[in-house]
C-alpha cells in the first residue's frame, strides 16, 4: 500500500509499504478514504516530537470502510463506515470508566511523554504519533490496522460526506472539550490565542454556545479574515499588536479581562529569542509565551484552557499570577468518544459546519506537497484533506 512516511526533519514521503493485518482478535482494517494533516502533525514533521523513527507512518486524523475484522470484533460488520478517533481507548479500564479515555492506561506500552522519572501508567496510545505513544502506525496511508475495534470507531451515517465527519477524529471533539473546560455559554466573553483548526473550530463552538464576544489572537491576516468573517471574532493580529492581552484588557468592560481563555497554540509559540535559545539548548521544552499572554488576558476567578500541546518545562510560568487572579487550569489530550454522539447530532443539524475551515483536497500521493503547503501558510491554507487512490492533480483548482 502506500502511506506517509518519516525520513526526518521536514522530509517526509509517499511510500510503498507492507499491507497492515490483523494482529489482535479485536483489530479491524480499515481502508481509508479521507485523512488530514493535523496542526500536531506538524510537531512531528519539525523533528519536535522525541522518539519519532525514520518509516513512521502520520496521521491521526481519518475514517474509511472496514475491510476486515478480528473473530472478537462484535459492535462492526464489514462495509461499515467509520470515523476512527485519534485517542486508542479500552473502554473498560479504571480511565475509561471515568470517560476520562486519554488517559486509557491499557493501550500504550510506550513511556508517554511526561518528563517526571516517577513510575505511574502513561496515557493512551495515539495513532501515528511516534513511539512514545505506542508507535502505532497512522492513518495517512491507503489502510490501518485499527486495534480496540470495539470500542473505538464510530459509526457515520453514508449520507454526510467525508468533510462534513472526518474531524469527528481530532479537532472537532478537541475544540469542543476546549471550549466546554472554558465554560462557555450564553454572554461569555472569550480569546482564543491561535487561528489554526483547533482555534477556528473552538471559535464555532464558542460561538454555537451562545459566546457574546471572541477575540481571537495570530498572525495570518486570512486566517483571522475568515475567523472574523465566519464566527464574528475581533481579530487581532500580534505582528501587529505586540501585547495582545493588554489590548483584550482595555476592551473589556471594568478592563476585568475575558472570562476565559483558550491556548490554541502550544509549545511552538513564537516566544522570545532567550526562549527560542533554551528551547534548542533542551533546557526548557515549549515556548511559553501564549500560556502567559492567556494568565494575563483572563478575569479574576476565569479560565485557560489548553488544548495546545505543551511538553516538558516552560520558562518564566507565572504562577503568583495565576494564585492571585484565583484561575482554574483546564488542559489535555482529548477524551474523543465522549463527545462524538452529540457533535454528530450537531453536524446533523447544521449548528456545526466544521467543513467549511477546508482549503485543500489533495491525493495522498501529494502528501509531502500539503505538508509543506500547511506548514508554510501558502496559498492561504487552513486546512488540508488528503484522498487515498485519488490520482495526483485531481483536485487542482
């Protein structure tokens, strides 16, 4: 088959590679036919994520048809069609019965990534996401194996076509859990730092909820275009507006700051030159400059959530602030199949149209062309859908 392969630092390829097969009773193949290239892929595709090996095969982000399942899979019949979450569940383990899934400690026999040296289970495996988390292999290919098959999968009715589901898998469920850690509702005041995917759908859901006002804080002028024109959000840009929290500040009413904040960003934040030297040297392991900019721009008593990823330690946290303003942190991977009936009614209502964040289709084969594409900002890109089988130059245009 072929699949999206590491080859190192932004060197990434379409190559042929074995077939995947059945390795558990409960495993299925699925064959793919829509995946996309995900912000955190790109964490991966700059060499920043630790144990990530030449061959590994991305993605997270995707859903096909089963072609196969194991003698043990019960809940799937062959011909299925399913969205596939990102986090491997069990379903049954001290963290799944708490819906708490990212936290499945049956499923990962790798290290995880958490830097501290006590011996506690690490959090689920994730699917193409280097050896940390279970070098399980991504679904950026033509098939997947897809392990905990009873658990996992999601059934999406033929009717809704794959843009309209395939974000059921990542960064629907994560803007959603990002957004309700917020609490927003009815008349919430809210910034969102990052106008990325996860950014631009919180902003949806925000918005859905009922948000009052959204700022929404980055650097490309077209991805706060279509956020000020999609979701009514007050754009600002930092190239612009060096300290955007300050400007939040005196926007609000008694300048209290906005009832929350939402990191979209994470650790490869545009920081200061002494943070971008401590994030080479290994000695720190993110910029930091978005989680203090979200400390200072929240109310007293207010929220930061964080679905940004984050890894290792941060220079210069703040943490008095954070005491003296009373702030509640909510933050982590997401529980992804906690939340997929209910945005699936959503989309089929028409309240979510995550669709519409879509600039690109692509074939797979052109993969290593969307990464670039993606990572690059060109030709003003928010959003990039790879087809597996589709012949390159299909969707040009």
């Amino acid at each position: 088959m072929r699949a999206l392969t590491y080859h190192g630092a932004q060197d990434v390829r379409v190559d042929t590679v074995p077939d995947p097969s059945i390795k558990a009773d409960d495993d299925v193949i699925l064959r793919v036919t829509a995946t996309a290239i995900c912000g955190s892929d790109l964490h991966l595709y700059h060499g920043r994520i630790p144990q990530t090996e030449p061959g590994d095969i991305f993605g997270h982000e995707f859903m096909g048809i089963v072609e196969e399942r194991g003698p043990a899979v019960t809940n799937l019949q062959v011909g299925d069609r399913v969205v596939i979450p990102f986090v491997i569940a069990c379903g049954s383990c001290f963290f799944c019965q708490h819906d708490l899934f990212a936290a499945c400690e049956t499923t990962n026999t790798d290290r995880g990534a958490i830097p501290s040296k006590k011996v506690v289970p690490p959090g689920a495996a994730l699917f193409g996401y280097s050896h940390l988390y279970g070098g399980v292999p991504g679904g950026q290919a033509d098939y997947v194996r897809v392990p905990k098959a009873n658990f996992g999968p999601f059934k999406v009715p033929t009717a809704l076509p794959d843009d309209k589901v395939l974000f059921l898998s990542d960064i629907l469920p994560t803007a959603w859990q990002a957004v309700t850690n917020a609490q927003v509702g009815k008349g919430s005041t809210l910034a969102i730092y990052g106008a990325g995917p996860v950014g631009l759908l919180s902003a949806a859901c925000a918005r859905m909820l009922g948000a009052q006002t959204i700022f929404m804080i980055d650097n490309n002028e077209y991805r706060l275009a279509f956020a000020r024109d999609a979701y009514g959000v007050i754009p600002i840009n930092f190239l612009e507006d060096d300290d955007p929290a300050d400007s939040i500040i005196r926007l609000t009413p008694g300048m209290r700051g906005v009832d929350a904040v939402i990191d979209a960003v994470g650790f490869e934040a545009k920081g200061s030159t002494a943070e971008s030297v401590l994030t080479s040297l290994k000695i720190e392991g993110s910029n930091g400059k978005a989680l203090r900019q979200s400390l200072v721009a929240v109310r007293r008593g207010g929220v930061v959530s964080v679905p940004g990823v984050y890894a290792g330690y941060i220079h210069g946290f703040m943490f008095g602030d954070a005491f003296d303003k009373g702030l509640t942190f909510k933050m982590g991977q997401t529980h992804v199949q906690k939340y997929l009936p209910e945005l699936l009614e959503h989309i089929e209502a028409g309240r979510l149209q995550p669709e519409l964040i879509v600039t690109h289709r692509l074939a797979l084969e052109e993969a290593a062309m969307g990464y670039k594409m993606f990572d690059q900002k060109k030709d003003n890109c928010r959003k990039v859908i790879l087809v597996p089988g589709a012949t390159a130059g299909t969707f040009a245009g």
